[in-house]
C-alpha cells in the first residue's frame, strides 16, 4: 500500500537553476519531476527553460493544488502539460 502522507524534498529557485544549467535543459526538452508535490519544480522548468515540463504526484492534495498553480499560471508559462493523475495511476497498479 502506498504511503498516505510523505514528506519530499524541494529544490529553492537557484538550485533548480544549476540543475537545469547542468543538465542543459532548453525549449526542445521535456522535464519530468517525479513526486512533484505541488509542482514548483516543473513549474519553474517551463518558465525559466521554455521547455514542456510534466509532475508525477501520488498524493491528491498536493496533485490539487499543483493543478490550481498550473491554471493561474497557464496565460503566462506555456508548454505545463497537467499534473499526472497519481490516484488513479496508483488504483491500476
């Protein structure tokens, strides 16, 4: 059974920028943050790179909130495809 509460780790802006530098991630790329929380890191992807940027997030809550961050953010950060359903991945697994 999966985890019903879980503590992640977060990147702060300038780390995820040197990650991103490192990686050479770019518009032709896309970025997949697994365990997503609220979506902040591929959020920041899109933003700052150009690139799509996709979060795999098993909790719902955090899913929820991710999906709202994406929505108020969708007229000014193109290329943030919708958080993945973890619940429901998680139901077929």
């Amino acid at each position: 059974r999966f985890q019903t509460r879980a503590q992640y780790g977060r990147f702060l802006p300038a780390a995820a920028a040197e990650l991103f530098d490192r990686v050479g991630l770019a518009a032709p790329h896309v970025f997949l943050d697994i365990g997503s929380g609220i979506g902040t890191l591929a959020l920041q992807a899109a933003a700052t790179r150009g690139c799509r940027a996709r979060g795999l997030e098993l909790m719902a809550g955090r899913m929820r909130i991710a999906e709202e961050l994406r929505g108020g953010l969708a007229a000014a950060v193109r290329g943030v495809d919708g958080a993945v359903d973890g619940v429901g991945l998680q139901r077929r697994i």
